[in-house]
C-alpha cells in the first residue's frame, strides 16, 4: 500500500509540470517531497534521489528558456523579406530601412499596313530592373535600368526626402510633373502606347524624365507638384555647351474620390528655354505604335527658337466597370528670327477615350497621387479565376501645322484605336491593339497617308 501511494504521488507530481509555469511547479515539487519526507512516506534517502533530480530539471529549463529567449530575439532583430504580390521586398525590424527589388517585362509584335508599304515586326519593347528603398525612415531612392531597341538607358534615377511636412522633394533623373498619361507607369496605361499628345510632349522637350528637382504636396482629394529640370541623362553635350532647361507645375483635383467611383480634374502649365542660340525644333513621332517604321506626324522645321510654353487641361472619371479619360495640351513657341509673333509657331494635341470592365472591375484611381495604378482581377489565373477582361477606345488628333512668313510647315491628322485587355493576376497582362491612322500632308505638298496596324503585347511585372 506505501508504494502505491508513493506512486500515486509521484504521478500526481509529474502531472502538475505539464499545468503550471516552470519556477512554480519546481517549488511546489520541493515542498511536496519535505511534506513526504517529514511524514515518513518516504525515506531520506528517496528523498535527495528525488530532491537531486528536480533540481536538475529546473537547470535544464532554465536553460532551455534562456535559448528560446535568445533566438526570439534574433527573430525580432532580423529583417522581414516579403513576397506580397510577388515583389520581393526586405525591411528592417525597426522599419527604418527597405530595399525592393523588381523590374518588367513588355514583349510586342506588329502588321502594318499603309500607302508607305506594308510591314511586320516585334521587340521587347520594355524590359527593365530596379532597385528601391528607403533609408533612416525619411529619405527614398531609386535606381532604374532599362533596356528597348537594343539600347541599355537609365530610366529613374533620384533620391527623395519625405521628412518635411508640407511636400516631398525629390532630386534627379525622374518624370517631371505634366500630363496624366505622363504621371501614370507605362505598367498601367490602358492602351500598348501613349496617345500622340504625350508623343508631342516629349518632341518638346517638355515632359518626360528629366534631371531636375521636383516637389510633390497632396491632401485625401488633390496634388500639386512643381519642378525645375535640364535635359537630362541623355543628352551629350559638346564643349562649351548649355543645357536647355524648363519650369512646370501641375495640380489636381478629385470632387469624386470613392474606391470604383471617381472624377479627376487637372492642369499643367510647363515653360522650356531652349538655350545656344536657339534651338532647331522639328518633332516627328509614330502613329501609337512603337513598332511603325515611319513616323508621319511632323511639325516641319519651325526654324530656330528661344523657348515655349505649353498648357495642359485633363480629365478622367470612374463608374464601376466604366471609365472616361482626355487630355489637351497646347504649345505655343517663340522663334528666335521671326519679325512678328504672328510668325511664331504654335500646335495643339488632345485626345479622349474610354474603356469598359467585362468582369466588373474598375480602374485604380490614387487622388493623393493624381494618377491610376494596378487594376486587380476579381478571379485570378491560376487560382481558379479568369481574370480582367478590358475594351476600351480612343481617338487622338495633333494639329502641328504652321504658316508664317518662312511658309508653311507641319501636318494634321489623328488616331483611332481599339482595345482588348486580358488581366490574367494582376502583374500579367495580355493587350491588343488595332489603330486606324489619318494623315493631312496638305501644307507639306505631299500625298496623305492613312494606314492601320494590328499590334498585341505580352508583359509582367515583379
């Protein structure tokens, strides 16, 4: 009977160690075994047997919880790596510091068929990588490698300081801000190219990436952003040459700032210095298709010039699965040899289309940052979705025509195109494009040009 009672107690006290904290269960079992000992249930000798192993085991769990106290720390300190919507980002336990790795990928083919010829075609249109991050919580940066046409050519390139309050600034090879279809990544455009308004921007010099300084300020509903640029990374200068440089702003305001219903409303005012005794202008660009072996819009040669200015109004809207875009952007210059400023050359370009969701998403639309971003499928590839399914139409007109006393100069036309996007996850997007192009080459003495193409695209980005 004494040693089934001593096994009973025993058990019972092997028991208690899986129910109570470590500390408290190795003082209960020493006073346990004191209460047997003085009882006589056990002997003295039993006694240390037992006492000596329950003092072991406390030096083992101290142990023990010294080890784990240790590598949960080493857990806490080292840096958190992601892979959330398969971009690979690592971040330090503090948050102070993050690096983000990524790039993307656009492969393009092309038929075309014009009065010049018919022709077909294809090329990565884009393929890029970068790095960016952060630093000591308040400064960012980005470095950014692009490869098109066979040519290796630095895209982002800047450092930004978030710290101060009213606005953040930003130094370096980056977009200077003019232009919606401008402000908004070549990842989320609607159409496989920017309209020929944008086309006409960066002719100008106007728009684009730049070397310069920027400052970008937002509340919930509206964004104002402001730079002073030189022409960039680019341009190679000859001996004793300047940079032409230029100021702008743009501004933005949203009345209508709700997740699948908005309305965006924007103006961009932007003046370029065209420095070493004026600048010889003439701007030719494709028909929205970066594959198209001729260029058929063109201002002519307009002469020497000192500067210009160009004005841009925009406007876009969200209805669910329905969205509404357009642009205008006039640009007004000022020769350097003309006698009057009738004689001065000015264009305008504008453009609106639309698009619609088969599947019912709708377009992404930021007001604090005045742009659109990734559309995000209801049903994804892959996980037992069908993703996005995107028509959309645009029409695009530039009239680039000039008379003046050095005669004519410049041409007219426009860009019909129609649409269909493919979502599969939100990073892989199928696009196919079919343009119908118009071109009035009246005030150049030539043959008009039409033409179409059918081009498609398959890109990624991670």
């Amino acid at each position: 009977m004494k040693f089934k009672m001593l096994s009973l107690v025993i058990v019972g006290a092997l028991l208690s160690t899986a129910v109570i904290p470590a500390q408290a269960n190795n003082d209960a079992m020493m006073n346990l075994l004191k209460i047997l000992r003085d009882k006589g249930t056990i002997t003295a000798q039993d006694y240390e047997l037992l006492a000596n192993a329950a003092k072991a085991d406390k030096e083992a769990t101290d142990a023990t919880e010294a080890k784990v106290e240790k590598v949960a720390k080493k857990a806490d300190e080292a840096p958190k790596v992601s892979l959330k919507g398969g971009h690979l980002k690592i971040k330090s336990n503090d948050g102070d510091f993050s690096t983000q790795i990524g790039g993307r990928i656009m492969l393009d083919a092309a038929a075309f068929r014009s009065d010049l010829g018919d022709e077909t075609g294809s090329e990565v249109r884009r393929a890029r990588i970068f790095v960016k991050g952060k630093m000591y919580k308040d400064w960012d940066y980005k470095a950014q490698i692009g490869y098109a046409g066979n040519l290796i050519s630095m895209k982002d390139m800047y450092i930004s300081y978030n710290a101060w309050e009213p606005a953040r600034i930003r130094f370096g090879n980056h977009h200077m801000p003019l232009g919606l279809e401008q402000q908004t990544s070549s990842k989320y455009i609607t159409f496989m190219e920017r309209s020929i308004v944008s086309d006409a921007q960066d002719g100008a010099g106007e728009a684009g990436r730049a070397m310069g300084i920027t400052s970008f300020s937002h509340g919930d509903n509206w964004t104002l952003g402001l730079g002073a640029h030189l022409e960039g990374t680019s341009k190679n200068l000859a001996f004793e040459e300047n940079e032409d440089w230029g100021v702008g702003g743009r501004v933005t305001f949203a009345p209508i700032a709700e997740k699948t219903k908005n309305i965006h409303l924007g103006a961009a005012y932007h003046y370029q210095s065209y420095e070493n005794d004026g600048k010889e202008l003439g701007v030719s660009f494709r028909p929205e298709a970066h594959l198209s072996p001729v260029k058929p819009f063109t201002t002519g040669n307009v002469g020497q010039l000192d500067d210009g200015l160009s004005i841009g109004l925009e406007a876009a809207g969200v209805w669910g699965p329905f969205s509404a875009q357009s642009e205008y952007t006039y640009f007004d210059m000022n020769s350097s040899n003309n006698s009057t400023k009738g004689d001065d050359p000015n264009f305008n370009t504008w453009y609106v289309y639309g698009s619609y969701f088969l599947t019912g998403e709708s377009r992404s639309y930021s007001a604090k940052k005045g742009n659109f971003g990734r559309v995000k499928p209801k049903g994804i590839v892959g996980q037992g979705g069908s993703g996005a399914w995107e028509l959309a139409l645009r029409y695009s007109y530039a009239d680039l025509e000039n008379k003046s006393s050095f005669g004519a100069t410049g041409n007219k036309g426009d860009v019909s195109t129609i649409g269909l996007n493919w979502y599969a996850t939100p990073n892989i997007r199928f696009m196919a494009n079919y343009n119908w192009t118009a071109v009035d080459n009246n005030n150049l003495t030539k043959e008009d040009v039409d033409g179409n193409v059918f081009q498609m695209r398959g890109q990624i980005d991670f």
